[in-house]
C-alpha cells in the first residue's frame, strides 16, 4: 500500500483541488435569424437555422 514520504502542505494540495482544471462555460453565440443564444456550431432550436439557412422547417408540427 502506498504511503506518503512527506507531509503535503496546505497551499500544494489547495493547488491541486483549485478550479484550473474545471470546466468552461461552452461559447454561446447569437442566432443571426432570431437572435437567440444558442450553442456554437449548432441549429437554433427557436428557428431551425443554421449558418444564415434554414435547417428545420418550424412551420410544420410534428404529433
């Protein structure tokens, strides 16, 4: 079983649990259409465009 040689110090081990290895916030962009904020590189789910076209027809329901 493995067994620490030292002691670890507080500001080593606080290094080690900060948050510069947590996750960022993924970019969010405005839709060019309807302006809503929707991930990059992905179809508005408001309008169904996508790069300025339009993707999804959200005129049609689907039951």
């Amino acid at each position: 079983m493995a067994v620490p040689k030292a002691k670890v110090s507080k500001a080593r081990r606080d290094k080690r649990r900060s948050s510069v290895w947590k996750l960022d916030m993924p970019g969010m962009t405005k839709c060019a259409k309807c302006g809503e904020y929707n991930l990059s590189h992905r179809v508005c789910k408001s309008c169904g465009s996508y790069a300025g076209e339009e993707i999804i027809s959200k005129d049609s329901k689907k039951a």
